[in-house]
C-alpha cells in the first residue's frame, strides 16, 4: 500500500470541499471492507483518503410519504434489522443480511456497496429489484438518477456515473404496498460468508383480484450489473399470479442467462440451469407472501 494523506471531515459540507480540492486523486473510506482490500492489493491507490464515517447524519431509515430513503453510510446491519425493511421490503432485509460476515454486516454500507458496483453485490441486487435511485452531492449542488442510470454511467471510473467530486448521499424507493411481495435468494458456495453464485430477486404487485401490475426480476452475478429479466416480467404483467404462470417464465431466465453469458462458456452451463433453481425458490417465497401459505 503506497502512503497517502488522510482526512476525516465531521460534515458533508467539509466532505464536499475535500473532494472538490483533491478530485480524481482522493478516494471515499466509508465501511472500508472494499477499498482498504484494493488498496492492499494495489488495485487502488489514491493520493489522499477521505474517511466519512464520521457523518451519522448520512446513516438513517426513513419513509418520507410513499417512498423509503436510506442513507448512504447505514449498515447492512442496520438495514437487516430495521422493522419497516423487514415487514415491507423483504428483498432487501434479506439481501442485506446475507451480505459477508456479522462484521461485515456492521461496516459495510449500502453506499459503498453501490459504488464500488461489484457484479457479485448483493445490496445492488435488491436495489436494482426495487427500481432504486441515488442521490449525488458536491458543491456544484444534487443530482438523482435511476440506480440503473448510474451503474451504466461513465464517472470518475467505468464502474458508475459518480464524479470525481461527488458523494453518494441516499438511495431511495417506492415502500412496496400490502399487494406487493418481494424476495431474495443467494446460491453460494457457503452461505454470508461466501460470494455470490446467483444473487436474484423478485418483485410482484398484484391487484385486488390477484392480476400481476407490476413485477420486478433482476440476477446478480450472471452479467456486469444485475441482469434484467425482462421478457418473464411481461409474461407476468396482466395475467394472474399462479405457480403455473411463475414457472412459465423458466426457459425465459434460462434463455436470457444463455445470450448473456454465452461467450463465458466455463460458466453458462451451470448458471443457465441454477438460475431456474433459484426463481423456483423465490417464487414459493412471493406465492407465500401473497396468498398466505408455501408452495414449496
């Protein structure tokens, strides 16, 4: 690790100006459990280091009318076992609590998780599920966008949209209402501990007469960012919710998992037919949400 200069501003304003002064040269400390491991590795190697953790206004749970807003510095701990994420956001409260070790869990955060994008995050998983955006800040003022808007972004690395002078603030979304079920599932090899095989989830909202509205399917870990299970959200969409109706959307995740990763052929095989596997659980998960009992 080559030496550098290292801050640790109590406000996000202080934050803001370190970071509007050292731009592209410094990098953001926040959990720590990713950017000390690629600087020890040599992967990174800033001039200066800004640890935040000192900015507690930044880690929070809050509904604000209909939509949830967390903060950018709270825990995956703090998010596993907040009341609210888990009666109302189960995708996320398991994400959350599948991520690494108990230690992990109480250092890393989701703002961290987003930035450093890894295709194996299970936090960027259960956002993207949850059609998620985030909340930029530097000194030239706010910006939002779509969490998939900022992954596909070209900032101040090809990970994401971010700047150099700027922070992730907050990530928010829509509260999922009593119609709406969502799920997680993580195949790995071990379980917290172990990185990702499969990390997927599943959103479904349903009317009064059981018809899908609106249904969300995104697999980490089978490309780049989440890869996005669009053809079997539509077969979904209008047609009411039954384990026959789930299951027809099978060869869809198996077809897409192909186009994918077709030019990975040490890995389509097996990930084409894991991820049926693991729709197969979250779909008992969703029908048990929905419609009170298990289909296991």
């Amino acid at each position: 690790m080559k030496a550098f200069e290292f801050f640790a501003p109590k406000t996000l304003a202080e934050a803001k100006g370190l970071l509007n002064q050292y731009g592209e040269s410094a990098a953001i400390l926040a959990g720590g459990t990713d950017i000390v491991i690629e600087m020890n590795e040599g992967h990174r190697k800033p001039d200066v280091v800004i640890d935040i953790k000192k900015l507690k206004d930044l880690a929070y749970v809050r509904i604000e009318g209909s939509k949830i807003h967390i903060g950018a510095l709270t825990t995956f701990e703090m998010i596993s076992s907040d009341p609210v994420i888990r009666e109302r956001v189960r995708v996320l409260a398991e994400a959350a609590s599948k991520v690494g070790s108990p230690q992990i869990r109480s250092l890393g955060t989701i703002g961290g998780n987003l930035a450093t994008a890894s295709v194996a995050g299970d936090g960027v998983s259960a956002m993207m599920t949850l059609n998620a955006s985030v909340v930029l800040d530097s000194v030239r003022g706010q910006r939002q966008m779509p969490l998939a808007e900022f992954l596909d972004g070209q900032g101040v690395s090809s990970r994401n949209a971010l700047l150099a002078d700027e922070i992730m603030t907050e990530v928010f979304f829509e509260m999922p209402d009593n119609h709406t079920a969502t799920a997680f599932y993580k195949l790995a090899k071990r379980k917290s501990l172990a990185i990702s095989v499969i990390g997927a989830g599943m959103l479904v909202q349903v009317d009064g007469a059981g018809i899908c509205i609106k249904a969300s399917m995104r697999g980490g870990c089978l490309a780049r960012y989440p890869l996005h299970f669009k053809a079997a959200e539509e077969h979904l969409i209008g047609n009411k919710i039954s384990i026959d109706l789930l299951e027809e959307t099978l060869p869809m995740l198996h077809d897409a998992v192909y186009e994918s990763a077709k030019s990975r052929p040490w890995s389509v095989f097996y990930k084409k037919e894991s991820v049926q596997g693991v729709y197969r659980k979250l779909f008992a998960a969703i029908l048990e949400q929905l419609n009170g009992k298990s289909y296991e």
